[in-house]
C-alpha cells in the first residue's frame, strides 16, 4: 500500500511538472501572435511622409528691403521679384544678390497701368489733369493712384522705356517681369489692332533692354494665350502665371478642370520650347498649399504661395505626418500558441488538482 502511494505520489509531481512548463509557453502567447518561422513575410508600423514638394522657389516680394538681404541671399530661391522702387535695393545690392548664384532677378514693371508713385509720374498731372495716354481714370475699378492706359500711345511708351532703361536696368536686374499685358483686352480703340500692338510693345521692350544689357530676360504674367504668335513666343523668356489651380481657395481642378487643362497645355509647350515657368497662388487654406506645392512641382514649374499684393514670404508646406500599418500576405497562416484557450483552462485545472494530490501525499509520507 506504501508503496503504491509513494508511486502515485511521485507521477503526480512529474506531471505537474510537465503541465507546468506548457502553461508558461501558453502563457507567453497569450495577447500577442507569433507569426511562424516559415512566413515569408512580418507586419510592420512606420510613419510615412506624404511626397509633397513644399519649399518654393519664387521670392515674390515687391517691397523688399536691405535689411532682408542676408535671409535672401542664403535662401534657396532661384528666382526673385522685387520692385526696384518699393524695394530700394540699389545696384550693389541687386549684384550681391545675384553674385555667385544662377538666381534670375526680375524687375516688375507694369506696361498697362500707370502708377503715380513711380518716378515718371510728373507733379502736374495730379487733380484731374491726366495725360492723354491714360483710359477714362473716372471710370477705372482700379486703386488709387494706378490707371489704365493707352499703351499705344507714343508718349507712354517713351517715357515707359525711359524709366526702364534708366531706374531699373542701371540697378542689375536680370530681367524684366512686364505685367497687365492684358490691358490690350479691353479694346479702347477699334481702330487699332491692340492685340498686335502689345506684342510689338513687347518686342522693342527686349530690343532697347538688350541694348542696355544683352542678357536681358523678359517674363510676362497671365497672357500666355499670346503665345500662340510666333514672334511673340521668340521674345518671351518665361511667364508667370498666377492663380492656375487655386482662386480664393475654390479648387478650379474642380470647378473648371477643362479651362486649367487648356492653360497647362500652353505652358507645358513653352517649357519644352525652353521657356521658364512661374506659378503663384494665393491659398490660406493649409491643405490647398500642400496640394498647390504638389501639382506646380510635378509640372517642374517654379512655385511659391504668397498673398495677392506680394507683400509677405512665401508659404511653405508643412506636410502631415501620418501613421501607416503596412502589411503584406503570408503563405501560412500566424500560430497563437501549442494550445487554444479551452484547452488551456482544461490543464489549468489538472495541474491545480494534481498540486492537491501532491500536498496530501507529503502530509500521508510524514
């Protein structure tokens, strides 16, 4: 009888044993899966950056100052625009900017409106007696102190070239950026071909500018329907074009995805007829800079966000960082472990059970 006690006494503590070490590896897989040896492949969590370009490469700022040369030099801006009056860079500092770079700094200058505050305004012509080049000023939805003009006439387009040749081109600039070229639309004079004069305006603006400096770069804004002339598309160096796929944060992809296709078209012909491409917007919405950034950089055109009156630095894109599972398919499916949960609680059960058997065995042998 002793001995059969001592015998079963003894299997149960073996067994418990045994259990014992199952319930730790039961243990261990509980709440987590182990993916077998024999998968070809894991799971995986990683932070994934969007693929938006978000540094511009347009500095459009009309007015800016000496004291901001140091934080444009050291940019990464590969072309700037500035306006040499409300600016007030003088030719050092324009050379300073454009010293050891391939930067292309433009000019702005308007051919179609006038601006009183520029040098060629003369005194006598305030309160009302307006020169004969300027358009109905009674009527004009501009600003104050800016007018529409009749660019034809020959005494604006002297005067115009004076200023440039004199108070622009002297400073250094690189290029001229001609703006409201599309005064011509207006069609004041149905007795001229305007379409054909601004054109010729623009040919004798590069010729006598290159006269000055033979490197002179013309870029024009928003007219790039012009360009199916062929000798206005051999005087142009590039455009600029402003609100192309954003308008007061309304989506024109969107809105009127055929007319944006169609002014693409003519910009993609002149950038591969090595023509160079700005494009502005005008987003405060932060998802439509990134969005901005992203379209104007795979078009390779030179881009940058800013406010209307480019007064401001340019937006940059702050991408959102977000948080991907990426998962890929195995060959066999992940093992939870030698024992499903039943089957656990079963052993649980014994190995208590057997533990009592034990004790009453060791109290029987003493």
């Amino acid at each position: 009888m002793n001995l059969a006690i001592i015998f079963l006494c003894g299997f149960a503590l073996l067994l418990r044993c045994g259990l014992g070490r199952a319930a730790g590896q039961a243990k261990a897989t509980t709440g987590a899966v182990v993916v077998s040896t024999s998968a070809k492949s894991v799971i995986s969590v990683k932070m994934v950056q969007p693929n938006i370009y978000s540094e511009p490469l347009v500095y459009a700022k009309l007015n800016a100052a000496y004291d901001q040369l140091d934080m444009i030099k050291n940019s990464n801006y590969s072309v700037i625009i500035l306006d040499p009056q409300e600016s007030g860079l003088n030719h050092d500092q324009i050379m300073e900017l454009r010293h050891g770079t391939n930067r292309t700094i433009l000019a702005y200058v308007s051919i179609g409106i006038a601006d009183t505050s520029k040098p060629y305004w003369r005194p006598q012509w305030t309160g009302g007696f307006f020169p004969d080049f300027v358009v109905q000023p009674q009527y004009t939805e501009l600003t104050p102190g800016h007018y529409w003009v009749q660019f034809w006439k020959a005494y604006w387009q002297r005067m115009l070239l004076r200023y440039i040749q004199e108070q622009v081109l002297s400073l250094g600039y690189s290029g001229l950026l001609l703006d409201n070229l599309d005064v011509y639309l207006r069609d004041t004079n149905p007795d001229i071909d305007e379409r054909e004069e601004m054109i010729t305006f623009v040919q004798v603006i590069k010729e006598q500018a290159q006269q000055f400096y033979k490197d002179t770069k013309i870029f024009v804004s928003n007219i790039s329907e012009l360009y199916s002339v062929d000798r206005f598309r051999k005087t142009v160096d590039g455009f600029l074009v402003e609100n192309l796929w954003f308008e007061k944060d309304k989506n024109l992809l969107k809105e009127n995805k055929t007319k944006v296709d169609q002014k693409l078209s003519i910009l993609q012909q002149a950038q591969r007829d090595g023509k160079v491409i700005i494009s502005l917007d005008y987003s405060t919405n932060d998802s439509d800079v990134c969005t901005f950034y992203e379209h104007c950089s795979l078009q390779k055109f030179f881009c940058a966000v800013t406010d209307q009156k480019w007064t401001s630095w340019p937006r940059i894109c702050i991408p959102k960082t977000t948080t991907t599972v990426v998962q890929t398919l195995t060959t066999q499916k992940p093992s939870k472990g030698p024992y499903s949960n039943a089957g656990r609680r079963f052993f649980s059960l014994l190995n208590l059970t057997l533990g009592i058997v034990a004790v009453m065995c060791m109290l029987q042998w003493l």
